[in-house]
C-alpha cells in the first residue's frame, strides 16, 4: 500500500522536474523582453511569475510563449498538490500501521 503511493509521488515528482526542466527552456528561447523579464528567478519564483502571466489575444510570439509558460505553471502546481495529497496519504497510512 504505502509503496504503491511512493510510486505514484515519484512519477508526480519527476512529471514536475520535466515541466520546470520545459519551462527553463522556453525562457532561454524567449524574445529578449520576456527573457529579461524571467531570467534569473528560482524554480519556485519562475513557476509563481509564469502563473501569473496574461498572454493576451494577439497572434505574436510573445504571445505563444506566455501561454505556453503559464500551462506549465499551471501543471506544476497541480502536480504540488497531487504530492502533498500522496504525501498526506502515506503520513497517515505510516501512522495507522505503525499504530501511534
């Protein structure tokens, strides 16, 4: 039971690390404004500042990747709270088990 859990953590984890891992690149990539704008933030404050991106409605690049920017955000926040569930889980099931 509690190692189906740590598997479904580990892959929620490692699904997080790809979607940082896509959004560093994306910054590299950007037009020189948005780059400026995001270089050199932590993952932490990388993945708060894209969230809060507003892409707009016009078709430009910038556009394109603020999008593309704020979906992986928007996926690793998700994946936060699908972790901490798993990890609340396993808390209480370490906790039931061992019967404290």
């Amino acid at each position: 039971m509690i190692r189906v859990l740590r598997v479904a953590r580990s892959s929620a984890r490692k699904a997080r690390t790809g979607a940082i891992n896509a959004l560093k690149s994306l910054v590299v990539t950007a037009l020189v404004e948005l780059r400026e704008q995001l270089r050199g933030l932590s993952s932490t404050e990388l993945v708060a500042t894209d969230a809060r991106l507003r892409p707009g409605h016009e078709a430009t690049t910038t556009t394109a990747n603020k999008t593309a920017l704020r979906a992986l955000a928007g996926r690793c926040g998700a994946l936060d709270v699908e972790i901490a569930e798993l990890d609340a889980r396993r808390a209480c099931n370490l906790f039931c088990v061992r019967g404290f």
